[in-house]
C-alpha cells in the first residue's frame, strides 16, 4: 500500500468524506475538533476549502487525489479488492 495524500473539498453542504468515520460529514467546528484535531491521517485543512488527510489507499489512484464528491469517495472506499488463494492448493473436505 502507498500512502496517499488526499485533498477532500467541501461540498455546497459543507461536506467532505471522512476515512476515520468512514462517512460523509459536515466540516464544522465539531467536525474539526473531535475528529480531525486527533486524527493521525490528519494533514491540513486544504487552504479553508476542505481536509487534507494521508493514509495508504489500496485503490490505484492518483498522488494527490483530489476529492470534489464525498458520497462518490464514500462509495468507492466501499470496494475492497480480495486476493484469493490459488484453488489447485485448496483442499475441501477430509
């Protein structure tokens, strides 16, 4: 995993996504202060526009990634990829 440098804009709602809660929330002070004032991904309020966070993203994404839709980053922060076993060394039964 990389770690990836985020840069989350606000929406007209005042939203960004949050990793830490894994959820879409409003950036307000109490936002700012719970959540993002201890959070070790934590890396800046993007010029007053949104949150900065760092963390190892598994996704192939860009380096900054740049986040303008919070629902769309929520979502796709939903999908996992899983690495199976090769199934010629899997036994099933006894």
């Amino acid at each position: 995993m990389t770690l990836i440098h985020h840069i989350n804009y606000q929406n007209a709602d005042n939203e960004v996504y949050c990793c830490l809660r894994n959820k879409v929330v409003r950036l307000d002070d109490y936002q700012k202060n719970t959540f993002c004032g201890g959070c070790k991904m934590f890396a800046g309020f993007a010029g007053g526009k949104g949150v900065e966070c760092e963390w190892d993203d598994m996704r192939e994404v860009s380096n900054p990634l740049i986040v303008r839709d919070p629902v769309k980053e929520l979502f796709s922060n939903q999908v996992r990829k899983l690495e199976l076993d090769d199934p010629s060394t899997m036994l099933f039964g006894s």
